[in-house]
C-alpha cells in the first residue's frame, strides 16, 4: 500500500463574511500530520465555510493558512495538495468507476494510470467493479469510489465535506469505521465536517466545536463530553441536566429549595449546574451528597441503557434524566425514587 506522505497543517485567524453576515470569526487551529480533526456544529456554524477556504474554493478576508511548510493562503486550489470526497459523491455518471478513480492522474502513463486505480479499487473494497458506472452501484460504493478517486494522486491532505450524510445508519457506521481504518492506514491529515456527533466521536482524533464562526473547544472526544469548556459545548454534545442556581452559605448552592454541595467548584453569585444523565445515582445503595426524593414520569428501554425521566419533589415541573444500563437498574418502588447529584459531577456555568 502507498503510505501518503503527511504533513501538519496550521489555521492562524481565519476571518470570512458574506456582506453582513459574519460566516468565519478569527478561526485559528493547529492539526499534527496524520491526525483526523472533526469540524462539528450546527448548521450555518461555518464549518463548511472554514472547509472551502482550506480547499481554497473560497477566499478568506483575513488569515492564514499553512499545509505543511507552504503557505497556501492565496494559492489556487489545484496547488495545494489535497483530496476532497463531497456529500453528492459528485462523480461522473458517464465515466466508469475506473476512469471516475484515475480522473486525476491525467499526465501519467497508461501502465501508471491503471496499477494506480487497480490499487485505490483494492484499497476501498471494490475490484472487480471497475467497468461499472455509478447508476449501477449503491450509496455506499459510490462513496467508495469517490473516496479512491480522492487518494489516487497521493495528496498530502485529505478534506471531507458531509461524506456519510447522505447514506442511511446501518451503512454510515459501517462506512465511518472503514474510513477511519484506512485513514491510519494511510497516516494522511484529514479535516472533516460534520454535524453527526456520533460520527465525530467514533472517528476523530479530536474535534472542534464550531458555533457563530468561533471555535468553543478544540480537544478529544472524551475531554469535550466530559469536560465541556462552554455552555454551548455542554449543551450541544449528547444529553444533559440544566439547574439555575444562587450562591448560598458554605460553598452550597440554592436550586429552588434544595441545597446542593459542589465539588471544589468557583462560583459566582448565580449561573447554572450542569451534569450528565448516567452521572445522576438512582436510588444509590451507599451514603450520597445531594440526596433527593423524586417523582418518576417515564421509563425508556433504549437497548443498552435504560434513560428516566424524574422530577425533584422540591422542583416541580423541571424535568430531569439519569440513563443505566439495564442490569444497574434498581428496584423502582411505585414512582418514589432517591436521587443523588454527586458533586464532582456538577460543572458550573455563568
């Protein structure tokens, strides 16, 4: 297998509008060789916009952008080195898969031309489709062959622009996880947009969070879940428990009527408590801090974790949830449950 020569690449202050509206607002972000960086948000975040001007389809107001030791902030996109797989897989329907793969070799001889494809086709699973037509493959072949037609000229940089989005879950996964596998394979630096969570999860190195042009957090995928920098992030990424609080006596704070301690936490006068559903403890066995009584309103079976939804006897109408997996489930007595908030649990927000 052709291992792609890698490199690093540097976002230094990216600015970018469209009239009034402020698309890209002083992006900087550092990305080692070889490592596959998530671009995730909601959509109109700009990371598909920060993604064009790298590929240099759009042009940044203001910034720099460094692939390796090249400055390529002006450069035309043709020169500057790297692959791209869109969400349409925009192939050519007329061309085979065979000539879809070795588009971008013109200028090499035929012999080097067809062992080249031959080997993309063996890289993504596909030989013996090399006189098919894109009409005749499904959804996730021809993410395939756009994906080989992508490497074939051994680019140094790899961008992905929604690739799974249009293919349904059962293959998605299944794509994400090849990809991924040929990616370090391949050792090739690859940036990646999506708005898929749990493909930024199970695929990046590390992920940033995009929101308004700004990038809220830019780490792993277990430190942006379980350490989230802002609000946003928090709330954004996977399921979670919101209380507004004032600060109390004693390092305590009030939630309603409820005292609760936190772990070690700095706090102002008020903000809001933030913690994860599987970190709430449901009828916990052992001494806990923050131990209330609840109400259960719904119980969900969701294959491997069991998500309730409870209220707080002392915070009627404000919902909460714990998720367990199903063998940790305790004995549920009527509705009545005893709930724990464990400090350390608790992350403060302003």
């Amino acid at each position: 297998m052709t291992r792609t020569h890698s490199v690093d690449m540097q976002i230094r202050d990216i600015h970018k509008s469209f009239g009034a509206f402020k698309a890209l607002d002083g992006v900087s972000l550092d990305i080692a060789a070889g490592e596959l960086v998530c671009l995730l948000g909601p959509s109109g975040c700009g990371k598909t916009t920060l993604l064009r001007c790298i590929a240099g389809l759009e042009r940044q107001d203001h910034g720099t952008l460094m692939i390796g030791a090249r400055d390529v902030s002006s450069l035309a996109p043709q020169a500057r080195d790297y692959g791209i797989l869109f969400q349409s897989y925009a192939l050519f329907p007329n061309l085979t898969v065979e000539q879809n793969v070795g588009y971008g070799l013109a200028g090499n001889s035929r012999e080097t031309i067809r062992g080249r494809v031959n080997e993309m086709l063996d890289l993504v699973g596909l030989c013996g489709s090399e006189k098919k037509y894109p009409g005749q493959l499904s959804g996730g072949q021809q993410q395939r062959v756009a994906l080989a037609r992508a490497l074939a000229p051994a680019p140094s940089l790899l961008l992905l622009d929604e690739p799974m989005s249009a293919l349904d879950a059962r293959v998605r996964e299944h794509l994400c996880t090849e990809l991924r596998g040929l990616q370090k394979r391949l050792g090739i630096t690859t940036l990646m947009v999506t708005h898929n969570q749990d493909e930024a999860m199970l695929m990046a190195d590390r992920i940033a969070v995009i929101n308004q042009g700004r990038v809220e957090q830019f780490a792993s995928a277990q430190q942006i879940y379980r350490a989230p920098a802002t609000a946003f992030v928090a709330d954004f990424i996977g399921q979670g428990n919101w209380l507004p609080f004032e600060r109390g006596q004693d390092g305590q704070v009030r939630v309603g009527e409820l005292n609760l301690t936190l772990g070690g936490n700095d706090i102002g006068p008020r903000g809001r408590l933030f913690c994860r559903p599987e970190a709430v403890r449901v009828n916990p066995t052992t001494p806990e801090h923050n131990l209330f009584d609840a109400q259960l309103r719904e119980l969900t079976f969701l294959g491997n974790r069991c998500r309730l939804s409870f209220e707080l006897d002392a915070l009627p109408g404000h919902g909460l949830l714990a998720e367990l997996e199903p063998h940790a489930m305790p004995p549920l007595t009527g509705a009545h449950l005893k709930v724990a908030l464990p400090p350390q649990c608790l992350q403060v927000f302003a």
